[in-house]
C-alpha cells in the first residue's frame, strides 16, 4: 500500500517542533527580564546606606558608626563594626569578618571589603560561596 504525503518538506515533524520552539522563545526572554528586574530590584538601604546593584551583586556604602542595615538579595546585610582595617559584617544572620581588599563567605555570599575610610565602608556582595 502506498502512502501519501501532503507535505513538500522531507522532515514535517520537525518543523512543527521548531515552530514550537520558536513560539517560547518570547516567553523565555521575558521571564529572564523578570529575574534581572527582580535582582536588580532585590537591594534596599536605610539608616544612611545606599545600595547599587547589578547583575553580578551589590555594592553597599555603610555609614561607619551608624549600624546601617539593608535589604541585598534577598537577605539583610548589616555592618557590625570596624577594627583597623578589618569590618565585621552580618549576612543572612551570619557574622564574618573582612579586611580590606578581601572577601569571605557565608551563607551561599561572597562578601567583599572594597574600601574603607572614617566616614564609611563599602562592601560588595554576590552570589556563590559559602555554606549555601
């Protein structure tokens, strides 16, 4: 018995599979734009700090002597105090110290001590790292 074919493509099945595919791409992109929206959206100061973030984490200015706490990432980061050149900082309820110019991590964080005046402390802090 001879079978018919309606379709001049040689592969049919494979062109509805990719005119489905091209159908989710918007999608995708959109819920990607979601989640950089929500990243980005993710930081807040109070209490004298400011926070910038981006892609790749948030950079927090600390008023020194203030205690200042922010909202970064979904989790509460607090500057605890400064000794010398070392901050001890609080991340998702953990407290870690870090000198200037290095990092430590907690938590699933890698927090960073950029810089360090008399007036403030600048952290950053990214995903990855620790005991997340």
């Amino acid at each position: 018995m001879a079978r018919t074919v309606t379709s001049r493509h040689p592969y049919p099945d494979r062109v509805t599979d990719m005119s489905a595919s091209l159908r989710r791409r918007p999608v995708r992109a959109i819920l990607a734009a979601a989640l950089v929206a929500l990243a980005v959206a993710g930081c807040g100061g109070s209490e004298g700090s400011t926070t910038q973030c981006a892609l790749d984490g948030c950079t927090i200015t600390f008023p020194r002597g203030a205690g200042g706490e922010v909202s970064v990432l979904g989790v509460t980061a607090r500057l605890v105090g400064v000794e010398g050149s070392v901050a001890t900082v609080e991340i998702a309820g953990n407290t870690i110290q870090v000198p200037v110019g290095g990092e430590a991590a907690a938590e699933g964080f890698t927090v960073g001590l950029q810089r360090l005046t008399e007036d403030e402390a600048v952290v950053q802090v990214r995903l990855g790292g620790g005991n997340g």
